[in-house]
C-alpha cells in the first residue's frame, strides 16, 4: 500500500522533532489498527472453528483467518519499526 501524498510529503518534509514526533505518533496509530484487524480475525477464526464442527463446512476458513492474522502482526511490529526510528530521529532533530 503506497503512503498517501500528504504522509509521502510529512516523511519528505520531516526536519524538526515534532515533525519526527507527529510521524511516531501516525505509525504507532497505524500499529494499533492492525493489532485490532488482527484481533477481530482471531474472532473469526474461532467462529469459523465452530462451523467446521459444526459439520456445516468452511473447513479452510479458519486457516486462512489465522493467516490474516499473522499478517496484520508482522504490519504492526513494522510500523512499531517505524515508530521506533522516529523516535530516534526526533531525540536527534533540532526542536
């Protein structure tokens, strides 16, 4: 997913330490969204878990629920990343 123009102009733009702090501030948000995509995937995947027993089908449904999951973690733990190098960049910018 390719960063919308205003964020790709913050990144390009980013001098002071607020400017770093506003971007720690995006991506730490952004982290906390797919944490709570990955949660409500892990829902999904019980329900489904319960279909399947069930007997009414959609064996493969938890499994791919789970692999959603996994995804959304592996974004989050990337934009903690990001979040993170910011931080280090704003201790280091002018205010």
């Amino acid at each position: 997913n390719a960063p919308s123009p205003e964020l790709q102009q913050r990144i390009e733009a980013a001098r002071t330490r607020s400017d770093h702090e506003a971007l720690v501030t995006y991506y730490k948000e952004e982290a906390a969204a797919a944490r709570a995509r990955a949660t409500e995937h892990r829902k999904m995947a019980k329900g489904y878990q319960g279909m399947v027993s069930g007997g009414r089908g959609g064996a493969s449904m938890p499994a791919h629920c789970n692999a959603i999951v996994r995804n959304y973690e592996s974004i989050a733990l990337e934009y903690e990343g990001m979040a993170d190098s910011h931080q280090q960049m704003a201790k280091q910018a002018q205010p």
